[in-house]
C-alpha cells in the first residue's frame, strides 16, 4: 500500500496543474491506494496527497476505483445546487453540479494513455464535477 496523507495546504490545491503522461502510473496507484485506505472516500485528487498533475480517482456505484487522467467536462445538462464536503476543506460547501455530463479523459492501459469519452450521471457525474474541480486548482 502507498497511501499518502491527505493534505489540506490551499497554496498547492489551488495551483495550476500539469498534464499527466503515461509516465504516471505510479500516482494512479498512489490515488487508488488513498481512496481505498481513507474511510467515505469517494473522490481524491493528485493535488490532494501534494502531486500537482491532472489526475482523480472516484469509486463506482459498485466500489470499484477509476484514474482519471487530463479530464475535461465537455457537456452538461440539468444543473442543481448541492452541498458537498472535501477531505481537503474543512466546512461543507455550495456548488453547483450537473445530473448529466460528458468527460473526455485519459484512461492509462498496459502502460500507455487511451482517450476516452463517457458520459455520467447522478452521483458518479457529481463526484466526478468534484474531482475536475480539484484537477483545475478550484477548491470552493
Ligand atoms: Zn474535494
């Protein structure tokens, strides 16, 4: 296990972040690995165990953890207004999230980026607008 410390330093959560390359296995693991190890994580960040790339991993409806590399939100439909908590903030906060969207992302396979483009909804899509955020420096 490789499960980092989850940080809250809002000097580098709100940092420009670099593209991840296929040189980045090892963050996806890292990622996969803190999910796994941090009690109600659904969603956790690059920046937040301190790697300022583009990359998150979130838990399916089933459990099961996905990398998301250079995600982009390219379409959104039927916005709502939500109250979401984050590892790296200490009070529950507003935001508005979409039931619908589609991502175009990087998906690391046998050592190599695949792109990729799906579309979510509900609570996947939700955990998902949350960890685009974190990938885009946007805390709040
Ligand atoms: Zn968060």
């Amino acid at each position: 296990m490789a499960a980092k410390k989850i940080i809250k330093d809002e000097k580098i959560l709100t940092q420009a972040c670099e593209d991840c390359t296929a040189e980045d296995a090892q963050l996806a693991q890292d990622l996969i690995d803190t999910v796994a190890a941090t009690e109600d994580a659904a969603c956790i960040a690059a920046n937040q165990i301190g790697v300022t790339k583009r990359a998150f991993c979130y838990l399916d409806d089933d459990d099961q953890p996905h990398v998301m590399f250079n995600p982009v939100m390219k379409r959104a439909l039927a916005p709502f207004k939500a109250v979401e908590e984050c590892f790296s903030v200490d009070e529950p906060h507003k935001v508005t999230r979409f039931q619908r969207m589609m991502v175009e992302y990087d998906e690391l396979v046998d050592g190599e980026l695949v792109p990729r483009k799906r579309e979510f909804r509900d609570w996947t899509a939700q955990i998902i607008q949350h960890g685009i955020d974190h990938t885009n420096g946007k805390l709040v």
